[in-house]
C-alpha cells in the first residue's frame, strides 16, 4: 500500500473522489477509505432493525393513552388535557426541551433511547428540572469530600459540532469576554447526610481580578438543602474591583456522604451562558489525540478514595 502525506486533486474530479472515498483521520494520520454510500440489501435491512426510530415513533403516537391511564385523570402539573388530547400530552416534553433547546419529540427520542439501553420500561414523565442524562457527585466511605472544577480563563479550546455534518467535531478557540453581571443558576436534588460539624455543599464561582497590581478574588455562591427533591437555584454577582482576568466553576461538599444531582448548569454573563457542557451529558469527559488542547468539562481538585462524579441516566 502506497503512503502519501498529500493529495492533489484535480478540480475536475474532486466530486468523483470524494464521492468514493472520505479521510480516515482528519488530523493525526493522514489515510483514505472508502465511503460507504451502497448497502446490500441485507445490510440496509440490517440497519433499519436495529434503528429505535419506529419503536419511538409509536409511543409518541399513544401518548395521550399512556399518560391518561398513568396519572388517572386528565391533568399533570400545569397541564390539563382535554378528550383524546394528543398535543395536549406532547406539551410535556415541549415545554421540558425548551430547557435544553431541543423539540420535545428529539427529547422524547433521546430518552426512549437510553430507556431502553438500560432495560427501562414503558415512558419517562418530562420534567422541567432535568432531561436526559444528569449529572452526580457521590461521596461514600471513606471519603467525606469531593471538590470539582470548571475553569475560565479568557481564551480555550472547545470541541464544537460541524454543521451539516453527523458526528463530526473540530476544536474550535473561544475567547470568553467577561462582563458582568454574573449569574449562576443551576437544578439540582440532594440526598446528603452531615458527618459532623463544619458540613456543607454548595455551587459556587470564584472570579479573579487584578487591581492597582494586586490580585483580588471574589466569589458568589450557591448553598445546597442537604436533603431535597428537584429544585432551583441561582445567585449574582453584579460588582468587583479591578479588571476581571478570569474565573472559575466550583462544586464543593464537605464532611456529608451522599449523592448530590444536577442539571441545567448555567454561568451566565455578557448576555449567554459560558457553561462546558450545561445539560450534563457526560461531566467527567476527557479529550485526547487531536483534541488534547480542550480542558475537561470537569476537574477533580478534591477527589479522596470513595468519592466519583459523572453522569448518569435517573432511574
């Protein structure tokens, strides 16, 4: 097999290469194989059995039935259906995908998905407070603490979807210009239990900024329930003194044992949110090869034996 570093294409039959043929690496080692645009019979047949997409698609049709016969009567939350009310139901995961900008039949699809990956039966209600995957510290013996961080500096590497393009990602360079104010607010539901005195856990931002030649660090924070269900939360900072040069993103418990869940992260400032990975899709991911440049979304800085974070689907 002949090796080459470089190809010369000619313009007059580019759309003839690449119509057959597609990189097998785009950064590390340059090779070609073949791209597979004819399938068998049997392998298209193949593909169409393994796809979910019909199986989602009559849940979706039976809703209403599912959901009625589920709760018993025609109302959930702020929503009341009327006779054989189809969009009534699907204004659930509307309303639910709004909060990770997704329609609700892609959420619906999403978590049928990993329903059925973890041998979950019948249909997720939607909630406002979590989609899909969430995220989690855990602490359990002999550890009494974890502690994770997410930081900000003014420029890094994110790995960012090609439009058009499935599955494909490049590493693309943010600069993070900060203004303020600075709005932290996150969903999260707590199943902690204090080892003593001094206990805590809590979401917090310490941001860092320089002044007459010093450096001065501020923070705004958010303090967890030890115990309870879903809810909000959310805390600004609006002043600091001196030039921002960055900050960073903290999850912090202290002394407890138990798991703490989150979602909907958000670090809000200059009119959007500046959160890697807000929806909790996978908090512990690591980037290598050609993306090595990109930070994890996460970094442990507290990280005893008995202590893990990640990210799971809620049974």
């Amino acid at each position: 097999m002949a090796k080459v570093s470089y190809v010369d294409v000619d313009p007059e039959i580019e759309d003839l290469f690449f119509s057959a043929l597609c990189p097998g690496d785009r950064f590390v080692y340059s090779r070609l194989r073949i791209y597979p645009s004819l399938f068998s019979r049997s392998r298209k047949k193949g593909i169409t059995q393994k796809s979910l997409l019909p199986y989602c698609s009559d849940l979706w049709a039976g809703l209403y039935d599912y959901y009625a016969s589920f709760f018993g009567v025609r109302k959930y939350g702020y929503f009341e259906f009327g006779d054989d009310d189809d969009d009534g139901s699907k204004a659930l995961w509307t309303a639910a995908g709004e909060k990770c900008n997704l329609n609700g039949w892609r959420l619906f699809v999403q978590d049928t998905c990993l329903r059925y990956i973890n041998d979950l039966p019948g249909v997720s209600v939607p909630s406002l407070f979590h989609q899909s995957k969430i995220g989690y510290l855990h602490i359990a013996a002999p550890a009494t603490e974890i502690k994770i961080a997410q930081y900000h500096p003014r420029n890094y590497y994110i790995s960012h979807k090609v439009y058009g393009k499935k599955g494909m990602y490049v590493p693309l360079l943010i600069t993070e210009d900060f203004a303020l104010p600075l709005t932290i607010r996150l969903n999260y539901k707590s199943d902690l239990v204090s080892q003593g005195e001094g206990s805590f856990a809590k979401f917090y931002a310490i941001v860092r900024s320089s002044y007459q030649g010093a450096d001065i660090y501020t923070n705004v924070e958010i303090n967890f329930d030890l115990s309870a269900d879903w809810k909000s939360a959310e805390a600004t900072l609006t002043n600091v003194l001196g030039y921002v040069v960055g900050y960073t993103a903290y999850f912090h418990l202290y002394n407890l044992r138990g798991t703490l869940y989150v979602d909907n992260i958000e670090l809000d400032h200059s009119g959007q949110n500046w959160t890697r990975d807000p929806y909790c899709k996978d908090l512990n991911q690591g980037f290598t090869r050609a993306f090595y440049q990109i930070p994890k979304h996460w970094v442990s800085v507290e990280m005893p034996s008995g202590s893990e974070f990640g990210s799971l689907f809620p049974t």
